[in-house]
C-alpha cells in the first residue's frame, strides 16, 4: 500500500507539469457534481484535473451506474475518446468543486504527435487505466462484497492517502452510495461491511474521511484476530506482545480481539463450531487481554463501557467453562468484567460489589447441590448497602427459570449467548417480565 501522494502508482503529475508549463488548454471551474462530459457523445476535449476529483462511471441501459475510477490532481480523462475518434463510453462528474485543463481534440493530437514525453505520459495513464479495469473485472469475478471493498479502499488511499504515524487518511470525501458503486454493491452492505472494519480496528472516520490503519499495524490485528479465532493460544499472547513492540493503539488491538470473539460466537450460534472451540477461543482470548489491558491502563485512556459485571461460581462448584465463556461474550460485547473464579464463597460476591460498584452480579451454578448457595449469594447482596442496587443474572446446568425466580434473581439465561443478550437489557434497566 502506498502512503502519499508523492508515491502513488499513478505517475501521471507530468501531464499536469507540462500542461501548465507549456501554457496550454483553458483552466475552467466544474462545480460539485457538474458533468464534465456524457456518454455516447462525441469526444472533443481531453480533461487533465488541475484541482479536485471526478468520478468516471458507465450508465447501463437499465440507468445503473458503476464508478469505475476517480481521478484527482494530475490525471488525465477522456483522452480514450479522442486517440480513437470515437463518443465517450462513460460519464465524468465532478465530486467536489474541480479546475481542469480543457484540451481540444486538435491540440491533443499536435502534442502527442510532436511531443515525445508528453506520448510516454498519456501511454502510461491509458495503461494504468487497463490495469485499473482488468483488476476489477477480476474483483467482481472473483472475490465477495467485503474483499471487493478492502481492495477498493487501498486503491483509494494509494492514489489519495496521505500518511501519518496513526493511519493513512483517504483526502477524499466519498459517500457510502459511492463506494457501493465502485463495487458492485447496496450501499447498505457497503455501511455494514465498513462498520465491521472499524470494529475491528481497521478504519475510522476523521471527519467526512476515511483513515485506514497503517498496513504493517493492520497485518498485526489481522493476526490477533485470527488467533482468538483459530485459538492459537501462543500467537494470541504473541501478537498481542507486538501490539505493544509497535506501538499500535491498544484500543485498535482491543477491537481486534472482540471481533474475534464476536466470529466465534456467530458460528458458534449457527452451529458451526462446538463447544471445544468457543471454550479454545476464550482460552485464547485470555492469553492476550491482560497483555492489551495493561497497556491501556498505562496509557491513561478510559474505556466506553456498556456496564460492570462481576462474575463467578459459587462455593463448592469448580465447573468453570460456561462462566468463562460468557465472560469472554460479555467483554467482547463491550463489558468490563470482573471475572473472581470458581468455587466463590458468599463473603466474596458481596465483597467484590462493594468494591467494584457493578451494574450485574451474575452467578453459575452446575451442580444441584450448590444451587442453593446461589440463594444465598443473593439474598446477601439484597442485604448489604452497595448490592441493593445491583442486578442479579443466574445461569448454571443447575438453575432453571422456576428457581431463578424462586431465589429472587432478575434474570435467568440458560446459554452463554442468551446470558449476553439478558446482561444488555438488565443495564438498559429492561427487567424480564
């Protein structure tokens, strides 16, 4: 991926330099979304942009449109037109206010007859733009929507991006609806399809722009992501070490790891994956978060939660994979979760609310012999100033939704997933009925 303007892969700053500097073609303004030329004319001008962008894009005969390129300061268009004496094959339209040099079609062909450099500048542009449209036609024949978009906005950023130390910022305000045109898709999907890029990391917006992550910190979340997703529990501690080693922001590698974990549990919900790989998963997961955690801690940034939740087996229960499962789905979900273990004596849960101050307490129970001390557990908090306020969640092969309403819990989930969706409504205070 290349990270300024100065080392885009399109070389064709010359076309402009000796335009300007041999004085010709009329500079003329295109307002924001003013047509430069129509298909089917007839070609009479070349266009070398001075300032701004325009967008290039066929019209189908049932009116769908494809932007197969935008071309900014320094590229040519239209020129295909006039070296074939035929109409243009796609519209061009200004996407922000543009100066372009206007070149009519008698003096382009004097320059390219009698100006050597200037011929080796447009052959170079006309093959780029070859290489431009074979590439896509490989896209939309053989990668899906998500690969189609990761490939078009590293096109963007190569032939726009301008770098800093945090990312490469695209210097090119395009909407959804534009993007989904340049790849053959919703706009809808193109919305879902960048959000999930972002939380994962990867992109983020600065205003009307897209920032892409640099590509060597991009590779690294990649990697991380993949092994809470692969639960290489090794290379999840590894590239979380190198999250650290490169100075990539913790937050990005935090948003790594919940995605992770977020395509884990889908595929374990369309039961894709068993139990042994959603438990491997949180294994992994576990490795790297405290290495990422403390790297955020010592940074100073506080993290936007969407509640506290302490967690733990009662006393005399050791059965620890459902609970650590669902701790794993509620951080992944944006929750802190203060997770004190198995086998955790009343004294503790009471303890741990008052010094955590959660939104939940939730409580596993596997065996019909500790069930009880989930009563307990409750009727403790219910009793002491700080757990007064706190919600109670259960779950546990040995409670079912009779007891938990028995024992005075506010919820019962009977699945790691279901406990997620539970914790999400006690915090918006949306008490099961």
């Amino acid at each position: 991926m290349v990270l300024s303007k100065e080392s885009s892969r399109y070389p064709s700053s010359s076309i402009l330099e000796f335009v300007e500097a041999s004085h010709i073609g009329e500079l003329r303004r295109y307002w924001k979304g003013e047509t430069l030329f129509w298909q089917g004319e007839p070609g009479e001008c070349a266009f070398v942009v001075k300032k701004g962008k325009v967008k290039l894009f066929p019209i189908s005969t049932i009116g769908k449109a494809h932007t197969y390129d935008v071309a900014g300061p320094g590229r040519l268009v239209g020129a295909g037109a006039l070296l074939l004496a035929s109409n243009y094959h796609s519209m061009a339209e200004a996407l922000e206010d543009t100066d372009v040099y206007v070149i009519t079609q008698a003096e382009f062909e004097r320059l390219v007859t009698i100006d050597s450099l200037f011929s080796m500048a447009v052959t170079k542009e006309l093959a780029q733009t070859v290489q431009l449209l074979a590439d896509q036609v490989e896209e939309l024949s053989l990668l899906d929507v998500h690969q189609r978009l990761e490939r078009c906005l590293a096109r963007l950023a190569e032939q726009y991006g301008v770098a800093d130390k945090d990312g490469i910022k695209i210097e090119l305000g395009v909407t959804h609806q534009e993007i989904a045109d340049m790849i053959a898709a919703n706009r809808s999907t193109v919305t879902s399809h960048l959000n999930k890029l972002k939380q994962e990391g990867l992109l983020w917006s600065q205003g009307r722009h897209l920032v892409l992550t640099l590509p060597e910190h991009a590779e690294i979340l990649r990697n991380l992501k993949a092994a809470v997703w692969k639960y290489d529990y090794d290379s999840a501690e590894a590239w979380s070490t190198r999250v650290i080693e490169m100075k990539i922001d913790p937050l990005k590698a935090l948003d790594a790891l919940t995605a992770g974990i977020r395509q884990v549990d889908e595929a374990f919900s369309r039961n894709e994956l068993g139990l042994p790989e959603i438990m491997g998963a949180s294994i992994a997961m576990g490795r790297a978060l405290p290495i990422i955690e403390r790297e955020i801690l010592e940074s100073g940034v506080r993290l936007k939660v969407v509640g506290t939740v302490v967690i733990g087996t009662v006393f005399g229960d050791i059965h620890d994979i459902g609970k650590t499962i669902v701790s794993t789905l509620l951080t992944g979900e944006g929750f802190r979760v203060v997770d004190l273990g198995v086998d955790v004596s009343v004294e503790r849960f009471v303890a741990a609310t008052r010094e955590q101050r959660p939104d939940i307490v939730a409580i596993s129970a596997l065996m019909t012999t500790t069930a009880p001390k989930a009563k307990k557990v409750i009727a403790a908090l219910k009793g002491d100033r700080a757990g007064k306020k706190v919600l109670v969640m259960v779950g546990g092969g040995a409670i079912s939704p009779q007891l938990a309403e028995k024992i005075g819990a506010d919820g019962y989930a009977p699945t790691a997933r279901r406990a997620v969706l539970l914790a999400k409504r006690l915090v918006a205070r949306e008490l099961p009925s």
